[in-house]
C-alpha cells in the first residue's frame, strides 16, 4: 500500500488559505529550508518583494540549469518553456505572443461566451443537482484550449487523464512519469499530423510560419504544456472561485449584478486563490544573498506564490477577501520572463464565465456540507475535485 506522502508546507492549504506557518516565515525567516516531498532541501521564498526578485532574475536563478527536473511536468524539456531561461526562451516564447495577445482575445471572445452558453444550457436542461466541475468548470476551458490548440476535443478525457495523474503527489512517481511519457507520446502524434497537414489552429500555424525554426519535440513540448496548463489552471480558478464566492453571498452579488465588479475580482479572485503553489524550483547558478540569507551556488530555490499573494507588501487585510480593493500586483500568474503567457485567455474565461453562470442560476448553492466538498489537496494546482450545487 503506498504511503500518502506528507505535503510541504508551501503547498498546505486550510481550505481558501495558505498553511499560517508562511506568515510567520514572511515576518520572521522569509528564507527557510525546507524539505521537498522526493527528499532534496530547498529554500523557500516567501514574502512578495523576493519571490519578484527570484522570478524576475533568470540569471542567478536558473529554470534551466536546476539540478532536478520539474516535478512531474516533463520527463524531457524540448519545447516545455518553464524548462528555458532566455535566450532559448525567448526564442520560442516569441512564436506564441501573438496568439495571447488582447487583440486576439478579443476576436476569441463570442465563441468562449458561446461555449459558456452552451454548458449552462445543458446544466439547465438536466436540472439540479450538478457538479459544477464536470458540468461547467472543467469543460469550458478544456473546449476552449482545444479549440485554440486544434486538439480534437473528443480527446478531453484521455488528456485530462494524463495531467490530473502527473500533477497528483499522492500518486507513485512510477504511474506519474507513465502519465507524462504517454502525454508526451499523445501530443507527438498530432504534430506529426501537423506537420503533413497543417490546420488554422496554433500548432497549423506554428508549422506553417516556423516550421523550420522549431523541431518536432519542440512543438510537442509547447502544446503539451499549453494543453495542461490551459485547462487545469482555470477550471480550478472557476471551481474553488465559484465555492468562494457562495460562502460570500455579498460579493457574489456584486459579481452578477455589476459589470464594473467583474474585472476587479477576477483579480482579487487571482491573488486570493493563487491556485498555483510554487511553479519551478529553480537552480542557484552563483553564491548570492537573497533577504541577508546567503545562497550557495547549486543550492534550490522554491517560491510560495500563495504566501507572496498574502503579504502586506500588497496591501492592508490582505488575508481578507474583498473585490472591491484596489486591485494588487499580484503574483498568481508569476513574475518575469515566465509570466503566464496565457493569462489574458484565463483572465477572459473568467470574467465571461464567473457573471453568465451566477445570471443563469441567481440561486446557485452548495448541494452539500462546505466540509463535504473534495479538495485538490495532492495537486500541484490546487482546487476542488468535484462541486455539487443546487439552484
């Protein structure tokens, strides 16, 4: 029987917040070791000025030359960009800015709102109660990366399959690294397909304008990064957002009602939530001083996004949820080079989806116990694995 191994404590959540122990770590040793769960020591970084130094600093602190691969992202690094400092990165990173640009989210738009209709139709027809996650928040953005990506979406099951084991530490690291190999071999396939007839979509168009600048494992890399990360990170933010939201009834309301309330807690959704633990230990390439802590060439080096996010750095009560603060500089979707490059297409998700949903059903509410709600505990994205609700 295998052991369920013991979470670090940058990724321990008490339901919506980080585990209290970042807050004293962000007052009193905002540099601390730690212990991560394959046994290697670490420095965890937590307050919000530091963590923008690490993220922001592919120099000293290297996602390239870490001395130990992502955890449970790749078993191979061709085309995966969080493996890349500059100026690869910026090599590849520049074939896809302008398919994550405003413009393009904009031209994008109808069909999200369309697909957001489509599933809150089937919600309706079917009646109460639902899980919001199969019904709503997992298929959306799953449709939507899809689409972008010219994955047939019939395959959603099998390449859902692939991330929720790859990205689940409860799991052995045997089924794992078979989770990521067969990814790996999945997204291969299609841009070999690619390759012989490119579509309209983002890969069609990264072998038709590029093809000879990008290889074959590079692109499978790029897409299969792209594939997860387009739908296990904002069909979490949906879940456990809209959870959120019904525990506070009175920004909910502010959510449905007003236009002008729906961008600003996005934000304060995103800074809250920060779904995302950590993103890539990243490697020390040279004896460094990070907070009057000195860092040794070699050493490991791990953000807490969620900490970061809570600082008072940001704000007053910052481990308060209000939508109506001004909104932060947060951290949710990291700091530099690595910055989310699709944070625009997740921002729109959100703000088409988080108001069509609470419009269509004004009396949305929990079908179950809050304390009876399944969290994504395991995950290296945090979330609910299923959301029972009624209306």
């Amino acid at each position: 029987m295998t052991q369920t191994p013991l979470m670090p404590v940058h990724m321990r959540r008490d339901r919506f917040d980080p585990d209290a122990i970042l807050a004293e770590f962000r007052r009193e040793q905002p540099v601390t070791r730690i212990t991560m769960p394959w046994g290697t020591q670490a420095w965890l970084v937590t307050r919000y000025e530091d963590v923008r130094e690490v993220l922001g600093d592919a120099t000293r602190f290297s996602n390239a030359n870490r001395p130990m691969p992502g955890p449970g992202l790749q078993t191979e690094s061709d085309g995966m960009l969080l493996a890349y400092d500059p100026p690869e990165h910026t090599r590849l990173r520049r074939l896809l800015t302008a398919e994550f640009t405003m413009r393009r989210m904009q031209r994008l738009e109808p069909r999200v709102t369309e697909i957001v209709t489509d599933h809150l139709d089937a919600m309706e027809r079917t009646g109460a109660p639902a899980d919001l996650v199969s019904a709503f928040a997992l298929p959306v953005p799953s449709l939507v990366i899809s689409e972008l990506l010219g994955v047939p979406y019939e395959d959603r099951v099998e390449f859902q399959r692939h991330s929720n084991a790859r990205l689940d530490m409860s799991l052995p690291m045997e089924e794992r690294v078979a989770a990521i190999t067969a990814a790996r071999a999945y997204m291969a396939e299609f841009v070999r397909r690619q390759r012989l007839n490119p579509g309209d979509d983002l890969l069609g168009m990264l072998v038709r304008e590029h093809g000879d600048d990008v290889t074959d494992k590079e692109l499978a890399g790029i897409g299969d990064l792209l594939l997860i990360a387009g739908h296990e990170t904002t069909a979490n933010m949906l879940g456990l957002g809209t959870l959120l939201l019904l525990q506070n009834p009175d920004q909910l309301a502010l959510v449905r009602d007003r236009d002008d309330a729906v961008e600003p807690a996005i934000e304060e959704l995103l800074r809250y939530l920060t779904i995302v633990h950590s993103g890539i230990p990243r490697g020390v390439t040279t004896d460094t001083t990070l907070s009057g802590q000195r860092l040794a060439a070699g050493d490991i080096v791990v953000v807490s996004l969620p900490s970061a996010n809570r600082d008072a750095a940001l704000g007053e009560d910052m481990d308060t949820f209000d939508i109506t603060r001004k909104a932060a500089r947060h951290v949710a979707f990291g700091h530099g080079v690595h910055h989310c490059l699709g944070a625009p297409l997740a921002r729109m998700e959100m703000r088409t989806a988080f108001p069509a949903l609470f419009r269509r059903f004004p009396g949305l509410r929990l079908a179950v116990p809050i304390d009876e709600v399944p969290l994504r505990a395991y995950s290296f994205v945090y979330g609910v694995s299923s959301l029972p609700v009624a209306w």
